[in-house]
C-alpha cells in the first residue's frame, strides 16, 4: 500500500482546485462562481488576488469568502498575473496583491510571479527562494509557495530542486503550458522533476498550474504531481463514462449520468457547473484509490485508448529514458 499524502489543509493528494477567474469564458461573474463553490461546499477551490482586490467592496464576495472560512473550506489565491497577461491590465501591483492578502482569510497562496510579464526576466532557485522569503516576512506568516517559470523546459529540475533546497515551499507550482508540446512531454517533463525531487530526502508537492482536464490530472498525477488548478469545470461539461470535455451546451446530453440533470429551478449552467464538481469531486477519489492501491496502470488502460496508451504505462513506470530519446522535443 502507497504512503497517503496530503498537501494544503490536511488534504489528501492529489487535489483538484477548481479556479475561478474573471477571464473564464462564460456568461457567470468571478463572484457566480464562487458562491456555487460555497453553496456547493466543495472543500478546495482557487481564487485570484486580482479578482478578490477588484470586488473588494462587493457585499456577495465577501459573504461568500466568509461562509467558506466558517465551512473549513481550503481557498488557494492564485497571484492575479494571470488576469493581467490575458487581459492587459495595468492595475495591479505588489501592493495591491500585498493588500489582498492581508484582508483575506488565506489558506495558502502563490508567490507574485510579477517578473513574467518583463522581457527577459532572469529565474533562479535563490531568486524564487528570497521572494518567498520577503513575501512572508511582510505578510507575517508562511502561507507562500512559488510559481515557477523557465525559459527553456531543461532548466525546471535545477531550479525546482534548488528552491526546495532552500526553503522547502509547501507547493512548487509550474504552468502546464511551460512543460511541453502535447501531454506526453508535459507528462514526462513531470516524471524527470519528481525523480529529482525525491532524491532529496524530504518530500516536495508539485502543483501544475491551468490543468482542469481529468484525463490530463490522471497521466500528471500518476507521473508524480500532486494537485491542479483549472477553469475547465466552468467552461465544458464532462462525460462520466468516458471523463472528457464537451461544450456547455451539451450538457443535455449528459444529465442523466448525474444528480443535476431533473433539477427544474435551475439555470443550466448551473445544474452543469454541479454536474461537473460531481465528477471531479469523485474523479479525484478513482485517483487516489489507484494510486494507493497500485492500479494506476489499469486506470490508464481503461481511459486511454490508441498508440499513446503504452507510453503512459511507462512514464507512470518512470520508464523514461528511452522515452527522452524517442521524443527528443525538449525546448531549448
């Protein structure tokens, strides 16, 4: 039997973090959506510090922030640079996300990765480590974890490894996007950064940031991530059967498979968005089941079909050195 791990709030791995985000492309505000995931209950969801600092004198946010604190439900503030790059916002700065954080009960939070947005940004271990270090120096407590951008793929082992050296964060976030061309690169980029975390002596959490599709967390979680953020749940419908995504609007197609579906008094993307914190809710514990009971290779033969199945088996396999030379499409 695997060792049970757990991650922010006592939580078993891996985790799912539905995000929210004012950017999601659908009809429903920041604040909609977060007060589902209240109503809901759902014990973890992210937020941004963007987000929460523009509907800082919304009366609804802050009800809905303070029913998930009186519910023990674990918020993730996500740093608000994303909102900035896909909307070219000029408004928000160190002491605005500063600001958020000090007037918000805050389970755990992403450093700023303020230096994205500049060209030619430099990235280090020592870097990623002092601005941790500063951010809960001012704040007054440890609730900040890195996120960590590279320009090139090779250089994430040396600086994962290094800033878990150095301040051992209780997440190491990485941009699924920034780990490769496709989910077989990204999985096996994953699987090299946990063989060379594990080599230091202490376990350290990954969290890949922007991966809300579950056949995606499966292939992650099984090569060695440990939790994900996404906007998916608010953005397609999921098919239980077969755990992919489709448009929102063929939701009818698969109400049946939930509790959602007869619901009269709800607006569809409602009974949807529900349909969806079902699956993931559930999904997250097949995960867990298959790790802990060493079926993982079976869970990716029953979701995974075609070619591709045989190089997931050995990248959960760890198997990835002929792998590396096969695919040999590693940024430089």
């Amino acid at each position: 039997m695997v060792e049970i791990k757990t991650t922010i709030g006592g939580l078993p791995t891996p985790v799912f973090y539905p995000s929210v985000s004012y950017v999601s492309k659908n009809v429903w505000s920041a604040i909609d959506h977060i007060e589902l995931l209240v109503s809901a209950d759902f014990p973890q969801f992210l937020v941004s510090c963007f987000d929460v600092h523009k509907g800082r004198n919304d009366s609804r946010l802050r009800d809905a922030l303070k029913q998930a604190e009186e519910q023990s439900q674990v918020v993730l503030y996500d740093s608000g640079i994303y909102e900035v790059v896909w909307s070219r916002s000029k408004r928000w700065n160190r002491k605005k996300y500063l600001r958020t954080l000090r007037e918000n009960r805050v389970s755990h939070a992403f450093c700023l990765d303020e230096y994205i947005v500049s060209a030619g940004y430099p990235i280090t271990a020592e870097k990623l480590a002092s601005d941790v270090q500063q951010t809960s120096c001012i704040l007054g407590k440890e609730i900040v974890s890195p996120i960590v951008h590279c320009k090139s793929i090779n250089e994430y082992i040396d600086v994962c490894v290094g800033t878990s050296k150095l301040i051992k964060p209780q997440l190491l976030a990485i941009p699924e996007r920034e780990l490769g061309a496709g989910i077989v690169e990204v999985a096996i980029n994953i699987a090299r950064i946990r063989a060379a975390l594990n080599e230091l002596g202490s376990y350290q959490d990954i969290h890949i940031l922007g991966t809300g599709n579950p056949l995606s967390m499966m292939v992650y979680a099984f090569a060695g991530a440990d939790s994900f953020d996404g906007l998916d749940w608010c953005q397609t419908v999921v098919d239980y059967e077969t755990a992919t995504l489709h448009h929102t609007w063929h939701f009818d197609l698969y109400a049946h498979q939930g509790r959602w579906g007869d619901m009269k008094d709800m607006s569809l993307l409602a009974k949807c968005f529900l349909h969806n914190l079902d699956f993931y809710n559930n999904w997250m514990e097949e995960l867990k089941g298959a790790i802990r009971s060493d079926q993982k290779s079976g869970m990716i033969e029953q979701y995974i079909k075609g070619p591709q199945k045989d190089l997931f088996l050995k990248i959960i396999e760890h198997e990835i050195s002929d792998l590396e030379r096969k695919n040999a499409t590693f940024a430089n």
